[in-house]
C-alpha cells in the first residue's frame, strides 16, 4: 500500500499488498513514563574520574555533560518535534521470513521498518543506506531531506532511497528470541527486503558501522547487490598488512601521513576505544539489562559515544548567547558541548529505550567479535569485477583502511577523503557523504 505523502509511491516491482505505511506515534503513556524515570534516576556525585581533573580526557562521560544533557531532555528537548520530522518522509513496514540456515524454511517473519523516497522514474537505481550502532535511521534524516528539496518530485529523483532499520533496532521487530540470530541472518533478511518485498533485481548498498559490515556481506555474498560504498572499512585487511612487523613496516612506506595517522588511530582503537564492543559480545545479555534500566543510564552510554566518536569541527559548541550577532563573533563566549549534538544522543536515546533496542541491538558484537580480523586470501577480490567498490573516509573516523588496502580487497572505483567527519558520517556530514555516494552510482551507470 503506497504512501500519500510525496516520493512515497512504491515501485511497480513492489508488493504492495505486503507494505503497509507506517506512522512513528508512541503513546502518551509510554512518554509519560520514560521522562518520570528520567526525573528519578539519579547521577553519581563528582570525583576524579567523572570531572577529569587530571584533563586527560580519558575516562568517558563527564558528570557535567550528563547533568546538563539530563536537564535538556527534562526541560527542553521535545520528542513530538522528532515524530513529526520522522513522520514527513514515507516509513514503512513489512513482514520478513527470519532465514533458517540462509533460507526461510519456516514461516517465521518480524515486521522490518524502512524509510524511503521513492521514484517515478523506470531507470531509477536502488540505493539502501545501513545504519550501526548506536545509531539508527535517525542517522540518515538530514540526507533524507537534501534529497527531497534536490529532487523535489518523484520523476526528477534518479534513486529509490530506502533506508531500514536492521532487525533488532529501533522500529523494526526483535529477533525471535528463541534462537541465536547473527549478521548473516540480518543481511539475508535485508537481500530479502529489497529483491523480494520491494522487487528490485539490483541495488547498491552503503552503509557504515555495523551496517558496512551487512553491506559488505551483501556485496560478497548476493548477486543482487552490484555495487557497495563503505564509510567505515568493514573489509578484511589483506594478508601484506598484517602478515609481520616487517612486512607491516615495508607497507607503511608506501602510506603517505594522513594514511599513517590513520593506522594510528586504528591501534589506538583496538586498545581502549574498543572495550564497549568486548563488553557488548561477551556480556551481551548483562549489558543490554543494566542499559534498559533507566532513560539516563541509556543517556550515558550511547551519549558517551555520540561524543567521543564524532568530529568537533561537524558539531562546534553552541555559543551561550543566542543572539545571531553575538553567536557569529569568533570571541563569543560558547558552552562546553554542542546542542545540537546533545539533541541527537538524547533523540537516539529515547528511540532506543522505547523501543527496547538496547538489548536486541547488540547480537552483531557476538557474531562479528567471534570471526576476528582474518586475512583473505590475497589472490582473489571479495568484491570482484562487474560489482564495484567505493570508500569515503572521514578524517576522525575510529578506524580507516589506506587506498592499497581497499585496492586489493575489491574492485575499487572511489576512494575519498574528507578532512572534516567522524564516525556517524550520514549526520555529520550528509552533503559531502551523499556527494560521493552520487558519484559512485554514476560509475556504476557508466559500467
């Protein structure tokens, strides 16, 4: 059943018997609740590590941006308002098989949630956008809306834009809890989605975080997916860089400085930046209890990482005066954190914890911990020619992959750099990210 709202008819190939639009609404009861346990929960008092009295920047969440991200939501941030933007563009849902050894033996189904921007034109290409953790589809609104007003009718728009939430997270279903559920399963209900609820014999996949990881596998591993871009390399590193410490070096000469720094900031990852994700593969089921106690302590979590993990140059502190005039002086006086920022970890937050997601997000972490960071066997390309692959690195991403690397894991048509992004690249930085993905598509057209 086809959307009223604009971009939302969906595609000829769809079954649209299948795909009931959807209306983010969460009960007044529902809110009511969360923000009384926001009131209650208590923060810890101050101490050494809490206030970073030694200014190393090196124990995680400060006290003082959890007491005024606590006040913000409690004062200030209006849930309502991320409704209404979530609510402007066509969401929908549909029920999905849940894979039995790659294929849906049984007649068990979860409801999958996707946004999209659906196109008029019959040359339209597919292109799905995934999401990680402990991030959402909220990640990609911004890209969403620079699409609408760049495209404002569906025949001008050269792409169906579909962007879900994996199964475990936010608006789409848990996984049965019954049984174990891994990425492999996630990514074949995904392939599932695209060639069999919406019809489409080819697509492009990009995603980042966990969600470079489920369009990497789909690129490897269904023939329907023609082209994937990564902004987080999800990739196995090929045999040269890690075979030795001398081989490591001999390759490191042939890296130029930003790449170095680079490979810097991937050791320095693995050696402290990591320790949510151990926490969350050995102990998933502890983490996922002591998260959901309470909307603060999800807070916490998730607001440490929306911090650490994103550029300070994509979110600048907010000025505390807020008048236009006294906001643009480079000598105003600012606030220790950003606003807006701060808005989009409590926004996360709140989605997580009414949805639940907190503790049926994290199965990747188990699954993807468990393979390790094996080499491939040099000799053949995970993602060969025709199927292409693209790569755009955000200059304080956690982890990077040179050009060489990228080169001789797939057939390589895009390599970018931006000085500017993090992590969460689709909302740091939307224009410059939808930029390369536009270009990448164009390369596949011209193959």
């Amino acid at each position: 059943m086809a959307s009223q709202k604009r971009h939302g008819q969906l595609p000829p190939s769809a079954k649209d018997e299948a795909i009931e639009p959807f209306t983010l609404n969460i009960p007044d009861a529902e809110l009511t609740r969360m923000n009384a346990l926001l009131q209650l929960s208590t923060i810890a008092a101050e101490n050494y590590e809490n206030t970073y009295a030694d200014q190393a920047n090196q124990f995680g969440l400060t006290r003082e941006w959890l007491v005024a991200a606590k006040e913000r939501w409690e004062k200030s941030f209006d849930w309502r308002k991320r409704e209404d933007l979530v609510n402007s563009f066509p969401n929908f849902k549909t029920a999905i098989p849940v894979p039995v050894n790659d294929s849906p033996t049984t007649t068990t189904t979860i409801n999958i949630h996707f946004t999209a921007l659906f196109s008029s034109n019959p040359d339209a290409v597919p292109i799905v956008f995934f999401h990680g953790w402990p991030g959402s589809f909220f990640e990609f609104l911004p890209m969403l809306s620079l699409l609408r007003d760049k495209y404002p009718d569906e025949a001008s728009l050269p792409y169906h834009i579909v962007v879900p939430s994996l199964p475990g997270y936010g608006l789409s279903d848990p996984p049965p809890a019954q049984r174990n559920f891994t990425t492999d399963d996630a990514t074949w209900m995904m392939d599932h989605l695209l060639t069999q609820a919406l019809g489409f014999t080819a697509y492009v996949a990009q995603g980042g975080d966990v969600g470079a990881y489920v369009a990497h596998f789909l690129a490897r591993g269904y023939p329907a997916c023609k082209a994937v871009h990564l902004n987080f390399p999800a990739v196995p590193p090929p045999p040269d860089f890690l075979a030795s410490a001398a081989a490591e070096e001999e390759e490191e000469g042939g890296l130029d400085d930003a790449e170095k720094e680079g490979m810097q900031r991937n050791a320095a990852f693995g050696m402290t930046g990591a320790s949510h994700a151990i926490w969350h593969a050995v102990r998933p089921a502890t983490a996922g209890l002591v998260i959901m106690t309470s909307p603060l302590a999800m807070l916490a979590w998730l607001g440490e990482k929306f911090l650490y993990w994103t550029d300070p140059a994509s979110f600048p502190n907010t000025p505390k005066d807020p008048d236009p005039e006294a906001a643009a002086a480079p000598d105003g006086e600012k606030l220790p954190y950003s606003v807006q920022l701060m808005d989009e970890a409590i926004a996360e937050s709140a989605l997580y914890y009414l949805t639940g997601c907190a503790s049926t997000s994290l199965y990747p972490y188990r699954d993807l911990l468990a393979r390790g960071r094996a080499t491939v066997d040099g000799s053949t390309k995970l993602i060969a020619a025709p199927k292409i692959l693209g790569y755009s690195w955000f200059r304080r991403e956690l982890v990077m992959a040179p050009k060489a690397w990228m080169a001789k894991i797939g057939n390589l048509v895009l390599y970018k750099r931006h000085e500017k992004g993090g992590h969460f690249a689709a909302l740091e930085q939307p224009a410059v990210l939808l930029e390369d993905v536009e270009e990448f598509v164009g390369k596949l057209v011209k193959a």
